[in-house]
C-alpha cells in the first residue's frame, strides 16, 4: 500500500488458509495482490489476520505455477509435457471411461479438495456419482475431522460444532484440548487471549506446552492417546463433586446410567496414572470447568487423529452435556477447530463415501431417489471406499485409476511410501494443481488449477458459517477453477453436471440438502455469511444449535460410555519416542503455499523438537542432524531443543517435503471412520 501507483480493484473475500474463515480485503495492482487487510466488521476475524491470510500470497504469482495441462506420453517414465486442454481432457476422458467400462465404476476413485470451494466439491462428488457412477469419492476430512463429524453426530445430531464462535464472548471458562489455536488458527489463539486477560478461566489440556499453557490456570500435560481416560477422569470428578447439572440430565440426556457403570472403573487416580499427570491436577480442571457458568470446549487434531478418535470426541461432548453447556440459552458449547479453509464444507457438500450432501445417507432410498429425480440419472447405493481404503485397494488392483483434486495426498497423507505404491499401481492417476506437487509429479495427466484469490463460490468455516469467496486476481496462462474442469471433464464424456455457475451450483445443492435450502449466493451477497442449517430463505441460520432439542433420534444428547483403548502404535525397546505431528504458524500444510511466500524468511526449513533432557542423553545438540525411524522408513531432521515436548516425545510438522514426516507415521486408522493416527508414532533417534 506504500507504493504511490494506485489500487486497480478491491475485493471482498474468504481466507483460503485455515478453517477460522477470515474476511480480507485483497487489493490489487496490475493483477497483482498489492496488499490483504482484515475486514473490521467481519463477525469470525473483527480486524484481524495473521501471517498467513495477510502476507502469505506471492504464491499466486510463483514463476512455478501450473499454467498449462501436462501430460506424460510414453507411460510413467516419460516426463510430463506441457498440452492443449483438448487433449489433456480427451486422454483423461478417453481412459476413466475405458477402466469404467473394463474393470466398473468401483475401480476409479476420486479425492476432492478441502481447499477448494462448496460449490467445487458439489460438483466433485456428483461427477463422481453421476458421470463415473461410483461412491467412491472422498475428501480429507478422512484424514482429519471424520470423528468429529461421526461423534458430534451420535453425541447432538449435526456433523459440526455446537455453537457460533460468537458465543465465547459470553464464557467464563474455557477447556482447550488437543488443539494450538496461536499457531493453527491464530486469530482464534488471540481472541483465547483477550478473553482470559479479561478474566476467562483457562484449561488446556495436551501433550506439548503450547503457547496458550503459559496463560493456563490448569495445564495437564497428557500423554499422546491418553485423552479418553482424561476426559472420563473428568467426568467422574464433575458427578462426583456435583458439578453436572442434574436436570439437564433428566429431561435433555440420555445414556447417563451407562456412562455412570462405565466411570466406576475411572477413579481419577487411575485416570491420570494413564495420562502420566498428577491426580490433583485433573481434579482442578474438572473444578474449573464444574464450577463455570458458562464453559466452553474447543478442540482440534489432537483429540481426532487417534485410534480411537471419535472415542475421544464423544467422552468430551460428555463433558458440555454433564454439565448442561451445549443447547441452552447462554451456553458456549464444543468448538471444534477446523484445519483447511473448507474442510467443512467439503463434507458438508457430500464428498464422502457413504453420504451425499448434508449428511444424507447414501443407503437411504428415499435420499437417493430425490437426488437421482433431479440429476437424471441412477445413484450408486453401495457405500464407496474411504481414502486409505483407496489406496489398499490400488496396490491390490481393484482400484485403477485416481483422480485427486487439490492435495498433495504423496506428502501429506500417512505412511506415504504406501501412497507412492497406490498411486505407482494405477493405470491412470489425474491432479489438479497449482504446482508441480508430489502428487502431480506421479501423475499421468495434471490440471492446472486457481487458487481461492482466482475463483467464485463459498467456503464454510469451522463454526459452520457459509461465507463468499471472490476473485481478486485473473488466473495465470490457461490455469482454470475445479469448477471448470469438472465440467469440461463431464462434457468430454458426454455427459453434462447441469449447473453452469457456482451459484447454480449452491442452488441445486439447496434444493436437495434441506440444511442449506435458505443459502444461496445472491443472498450471501445480501446479507453477509450464514450459519448452516438454514432451513428456509426467511431463516437466519442457527450459530447457536440445539435450543429446543438435539437432532438425535430421541432428541436428547447421548451420553457415551466408552472406555479407554491404548495407541494403536506403542513405543517399545527399539522405538521408545513418540513423535507427533502438528502445525508451526507461518507455514501450512504441504507447504506448497506458504513456501512460496516471504514467509519462508520466518521459517525457511522444518526442525524436529526434542526435550533438552532427551538431547543431553543422547548427546545432541540443538542444530545437530539426528535420523528418526519409524517401523516403515527413517528421516533426517535438524533438532531444536525446547522444552515444549515432554522427556520421550518429539514434535515436527509436515510442511517441508525434503523432511517428509508422514513417510514416517503411522499406518494404523480408525476402525469407526478410517482417520488415521498421525498424533501417535512410536519412532527411535540417532546422532547423524
Ligand atoms: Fe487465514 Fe486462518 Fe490466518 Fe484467518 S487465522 S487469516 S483464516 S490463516
């Protein structure tokens, strides 16, 4: 903004970072962003940005974007060559039909984007249904929040969070658990901030001393895993003590005779032996969140990305229904914190195996025949295959081909050795990309794709909130949206997605998911953003759910009585660490964004945390090269001693693919929704 040649244009958007949803202003010169300021007015970000959704953008304008198609024409030892989209198009046309035709719909699988728009993946998952006939299509939420969707679900009845972020204005304490809002979501982190400075109570509850420890008035510091007997530990001192609210209970709940047998066994001295705290500390959470008028619950990854993820969701929920905090006037509820930009909507949009939009069960008649009236053609009923399920079933030969829009399944998904041989055994894999990313570089043909400052639709945030995405920039060379491709793609095969616009695309959804039948664009332009469910045109959307009864069977929140199950990966005598993974604030995810930015002046490489204890040990110092094995591959990372981590436990990210973590994690998913376990890997280390 301090260069004197003016502004040519200004847009209004939606942050394509992370899940908080941040309102920016992009102003652009000469079709370059010029600067991106906070909006003062938004609801979720009320002036504020951080380092990523303000400064990270020059990727846009990266001399390595994708501006043409590629293709590989002497089979996959032969370099990808730049083409026209006519004939990317007809090859990938040309052979998702021929595997379609020889081997059924079922060998094909597709990935949508949590980065792309609602509208995008509408349009994915009915591609995929409509135009290839299978379900198998999913998004990566597998990896990420499916147990929150399946838990939020069994525990209220929505697939969400309970409440608007709005609400925490009104808390008087908060429990974090398994969630680093500063470095994740930081305009979220600082709004935790302001709230205890005026005099919020604080609980966090994690394996690292995050930032947000050092403000707590209780920190329990819980072993990897541990977070079902924390949470029933508890649960058992807020029944014990006469914390929960008993009429709640009887007239709201159910499930509580159960949950009472099953906290029998959870004494908290055993509940804390387990989570390797002192007992006196998980009481004084318990108290703290007991004695509050109004709590609140805000989790993330570390609660899900276990084996028994969705366990440890709904022994939280337990917590906000014990005492009365979810679905009443005032209440403050479970936040659950989104990664990706849109990782709710994707869901929300039905880029799922097993659900077509709004959560409406692909095995339901009634659902598919609604859907099959209105797009003209039959819906597969057969539940498809999850992500992971995917890739065993490529390297098996069930699965031909994968079509993956947006992620860089190679880097970011777990044990990604597997992922290379699933994607090396396919006859046909497609990317859509800004970049050449790991995944694109295995591909066979690879779309050039725009970034969330080049296309027109909506994201939904963490809170549930439907807000407007808008184009700042023109795409660079032939670059085009998902959207486009997607519909060129179908009308190559001959057949037509029938929505010509994102916003025929938000409208078609709403005619058939009765969550989103009040949204529509137009009135997005209108009004401002939306929570989902929105019911009618007349309706504002529910930000606070649950008022007058949970969306269960019974209408009663359930209670559940789950016991705790160990890791699925233990340390042993040859891999005695636990290594976790996580997010660092400037960077994000694969990195593919926020390394091509000034960012990378920040943090300009990946480190691996280690306790100082565990570095004088082992006589290594900060700075020094260590290897890390896993029981699949070992990885070479620079240490950085901090006493962050506990003695036994390490921490890295995955945004640097000359670091790639996730060859190392875990190969074990859960059982219930196939997240896999990236919080738990048991890893052993040696001075390089
Ligand atoms: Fe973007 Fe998240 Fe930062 Fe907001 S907090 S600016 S949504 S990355």
């Amino acid at each position: 903004l301090l260069d004197p040649r003016p502004i040519s244009w200004t847009t209004t958007t939606t942050c394509g970072y992370c899940g908080v949803g941040c309102t920016l202003r992009v102003h652009v010169r000469d079709n370059e962003v010029a600067a991106i300021t906070p909006v003062h007015a938004a609801p979720v970000n009320r002036g504020h940005a951080c380092v990523k959704g303000r400064f990270a953008h020059a990727f846009t304008r990266s001399r390595d974007r994708l501006t043409t198609p590629l293709i590989r024409r002497g089979g996959r030892k032969s370099p990808l060559e730049p083409t026209s989209w006519d004939e990317a198009l007809t090859v990938v046309a040309t052979r998702l039909a021929a595997i379609r035709d020889r081997h059924g719909p079922d060998a094909i699988g597709m990935i949508s984007s949590a980065r792309a728009t609602n509208e995008e993946n509408y349009l994915a998952q009915k591609f995929a249904r409509a135009v290839l006939g299978t379900n198998n299509v999913d998004n990566c939420s597998r990896l990420c929040h499916a147990p929150s969707a399946v838990g939020l679900t069994a525990s209220f009845g929505y697939a969400g969070g309970t409440n608007s972020v709005d609400d925490l204005d009104g808390t008087d304490c908060i429990l974090i658990a398994g969630a680093n809002p500063t470095e994740a979501h930081p305009v979220i982190g600082a709004r935790i901030k302001q709230l205890v400075l005026r005099g919020a109570r604080l609980v966090v509850i994690d394996p690292r001393r995050i930032d947000l420890a050092e403000m707590a008035d209780v920190y329990v510091q819980a072993k990897p895993g541990s977070n079902v007997a924390v949470f029933n530990g508890i649960a058992r001192v807020l029944l014990d003590e006469g914390y929960a609210d008993e009429e709640f209970l009887r007239t709201r709940a159910s499930g509580l005779a159960e949950l009472t047998d099953l906290l029998r066994d959870y004494p908290v001295d055993h509940a804390a032996r387990v989570a390797g705290v002192q007992p006196e500390t998980l009481t004084m959470a318990a108290r703290l969140y007991g004695t509050a008028r109004r709590p609140a619950i805000v989790y993330g990854l570390g609660i899900t990305e276990h084996a028994h993820g969705t366990d440890g969701v709904r022994t939280l929920a337990n917590l906000a229904i014990l005492k009365g905090a979810v679905g009443t006037p005032g209440c403050c509820g479970v936040l659950s914190m989104r990664g990706q930009n849109n990782v709710q909507g994707a869901s929300d949009m039905g880029a799922l195996p097993d659900m077509l939009p709004g959560y409406q069960h692909i095995t339901n008649a009634d659902v598919r025949a609604r859907f099959a009236r209105h797009w003209g053609v039959s819906v597969p009923e057969r539940p498809g295959l999850r992500i992971l399920e995917m890739f065993e079933a490529a390297i098996a030969g069930r699965v031909r081909a994968m079509y993956v829009i947006g992620e860089d399944i190679a880097q970011t998904d777990p044990d990604s050795g597997n992922v290379r041989k699933a994607l090396a055994a396919c006859d046909l894999v497609v990317s859509h990309d800004l970049f050449l990313s790991r995944t694109a570089h295995l591909a066979d043909v690879v779309f050039p794709a725009v970034s969330f400052l080049e296309k027109d639709g909506t994201f939904v945030n963490f809170d549930r909130r439907v807000q407007r995405v808008r184009p700042a920039l023109t795409p660079p060379g032939q670059a085009k949206p998902d959207f486009d491709i997607l519909q060129l793609l179908a009308h190559t095969m001959g057949a037509e997605l029938g929505c010509p616009t994102p916003a025929d695309a938000l409208a078609e959804c709403a005619t058939l998911t009765p969550t989103f039948a009040g949204i529509s664009h137009a009135r997005l332009d209108r009004d401002g953003p939306l929570h989902w469910p929105c019911r009618a045109e007349d309706q504002p959307g529910e930000g606070r759910l649950y008022l007058d009864s949970f969306a269960t069977h019974d209408g009663r929140a359930a209670l559940a009585a789950r016991p705790y199950l160990p890791p699925g990966e233990q340390p042993d005598a040859a891999f005695p660490y636990v290594l976790i993974t996580g997010r660092r604030l400037v960077h994000y995810n694969s990195g593919s964004m926020s390394r091509r930015t000034p960012n990378m002046e920040l943090r300009p490489r990946e480190v691996l945390d280690l306790h100082p204890d565990d570095g004088a040990r082992l006589r290594i110092a900060d700075g020094n090269l260590v290897e890390v094995t896993s029981r699949r591959t070992a990885v070479t990372f620079s240490v950085h001693l901090t006493d962050t981590v506990a003695p036994g436990q390490l921490f890295t990210s995955f945004n640097f693919p000359d670091t790639p973590t996730n060859a190392l994690t875990s190969d074990v998913a859960e059982t219930v929704t196939g997240c896999p376990e990236y919080k738990v890997t048991a890893v052993s280390l040696r001075p390089v």
